[in-house]
C-alpha cells in the first residue's frame, strides 16, 4: 500500500497491517517482499507463463522432428509427466509409449527441457498461490482496519 504526501511516495504501511496476524514479527525486509508480492505477483506469474508456453512450444518441435527422423507413427495421446523422482513417464499405447521413451532416451537434452518446463510450471503455480494468499492477507487487513472485523476468504473461490 502506498501512501502520497507531499508528492512524495513512501512504502510505509499502517503499523497495524499485520498486527495480531502470523506476519506480525516478519522484519520489516520481508514485509517489503509480501508487499512487492500483492503488487506484482500476477505480472510475475503472466511472464513465468508465457515463458513456459515457449518452452513448451520448443519441446513439441524437437519431438516432432525426433519422431519424424525415426519414422514414429503415433496412433495414440501420450501423457507425459515428470515421476516423484523427477524422471519423464511416458503414457498411452504400449507401442507409442515405448517409440517416444527410446526417442528420449537417445536425446537427454528432451528430458532436461522438460523437467525444466516442469520446474517453471510449479514456480509460476506456487507464485500464483503466493500472491493470491498474501492479496487475500492484505485485503483482511484492510477490512479490519476499516470495520473492526476479520472476514474470512471463500474457501469455494
């Protein structure tokens, strides 16, 4: 929240924003960050999407190009996803699965794009959560500093 005076910009929050919330003993560093977080989370999470799109966008044509130079004939949807231990599964048919694991397997570089793409995937998500947390925070302080109440987030939103 910014406050103008004097044409003068100043970060200064309400001493008590935070006050009785879990962010209360945060210093005054973090603060800044939560604060930088409500303004321009969403900007953030945009960018770290239309980064992931490109990304994507990378893997599919170095696929093709893989599947096409081995003369693969998908007949399926193949799922592809990163395991709990951060290997790329490959689901569908039995037969397509297996053409594009041995593709991959031959091309290392596929799988670091994916993981990769899996990593900026969880950033862009967990920055989403974030920001969307500390906005509905703010906005929490908001009403208690204005109505002397605490309105709890719908939890169905």
């Amino acid at each position: 929240m910014l406050h103008v005076q004097s044409g003068n910009v100043s970060s200064n929050q309400h001493p008590c924003e935070y006050e009785g919330s879990p962010l209360a003993d945060l210093d005054e560093t973090t603060l800044q960050i939560l604060r930088e977080l409500e303004r321009s989370g969403d900007s953030l999470v945009e960018a770290l999407e239309a980064r992931l799109e490109i990304m994507q966008e990378a893997f599919m044509a170095q696929i093709r190009s893989q599947v096409e130079q081995v003369g693969l004939k998908l007949e399926s949807r193949l799922l592809l996803y990163l395991s709990a231990a951060g290997k790329l599964v490959v689901e569908g048919s039995d037969a397509d699965a297996e053409g594009l694991c041995r593709i991959i397997a031959q091309q290392p570089s596929l799988q670091r794009l994916f993981q990769q793409m899996a990593q900026a995937a969880l950033l862009s998500h967990g920055l989403a959560v974030a920001s969307q947390a500390q906005q509905a925070l703010a906005a929490q302080g908001e009403d208690v500093v204005e109505t002397g109440t605490l309105k709890l987030p719908d939890p169905q939103a």
